[in-house]
C-alpha cells in the first residue's frame, strides 16, 4: 500500500481492508494447471475474449532458427505474427525470414516489413491498414478552414 492510501486510510477517508482481494483463494490455489502465474482474473478473461473475435497478435523474438516453430504454431493458428531479429546473426535471420516466407506463401497470407529486421505476417483473412499520415484524412481533422 501506498504512503499516500495509508494516510488516507489512517485519517479514514478510504476503506483499509481493500488488500483483502490479494489473499483471495482463487490467487493463491489456481483454477488452472496453466494458469499458475496468472494473478488476475480478469488477464484470462482477457485472453478468451480476444481468441473467441479472433484479436490476438504473436510477437516472437527469436534467438535462433529453432524458434521459428513458434512463428509457424502461431501462423497456422490464423494470429497475425510480429517477429523480431534483431537479437539473431544475419545468417539465421535470412533462414528464419526464408522459411516465414515459404509459410506465408503456403498458407496465402502477407509479410510485411515493419522495420529494419522487424516483419509482419498477417494471415489471409486479416487487413492490413497503412499507417501513412494523409491516408486516412479525407476531410482533414487539423484542417480547420
């Protein structure tokens, strides 16, 4: 608890017995074998909520060609996949990029570039909306004439 909600506490201003939440049993037994790190329900709750309207977006960050299995999982699950090679030898980045692009190409999705070393596969059924600052502007939000 902060200095600040302890004050107001002690002048009574706020409830002290909000720290009950973190002791609930739910937190500490786990509902599930997966969910042993998961602290709040509401993260799960999330995440459900994201799968079920198809809103979830991979990031993988690969140390070497042995990763490139979770960007393939992740792709054929129809998640649009960030992935980064910044951390990679150029070698194994030109492998990892070769092999997303025979994915791409298998499963008639799009690679996009993000930044240098930095890629976007996008399944086929996802839109992917530039990002060009007069793109969208039709009538001209700071155009106040």
């Amino acid at each position: 608890m902060g200095s600040v909600r302890k004050a107001s506490a002690w002048l009574g201003l706020v409830d002290d017995n909000d720290d009950e939440r973190y002791y609930d049993d739910d937190y500490s037994e786990g509902t599930e074998p997966g969910d042993a790190w998961v602290t709040d329900p509401r993260v799960k709750v999330a995440t459900d909520t994201a799968e079920e309207k198809g809103r979830r977006i991979g990031t993988v960050t690969p140390d070497s060609f042995r990763d490139a299995r979770a960007i393939g999982e992740l792709f054929r699950e129809g998640v649009p996949v960030i992935v980064n090679l910044t951390a990679m030898e150029p070698a194994d980045a030109k492998r990892v990029v070769d092999f997303a692009a025979g994915l791409v190409f298998g499963l008639r999705g799009s690679i996009d570039r993000v930044s240098t070393r930095v890629f976007l596969l996008s399944p086929a059924d996802t839109e992917i909306v530039s990002g060009d600052p007069g793109a969208h502007r039709s009538d001209g939000f700071f155009n106040q004439s």
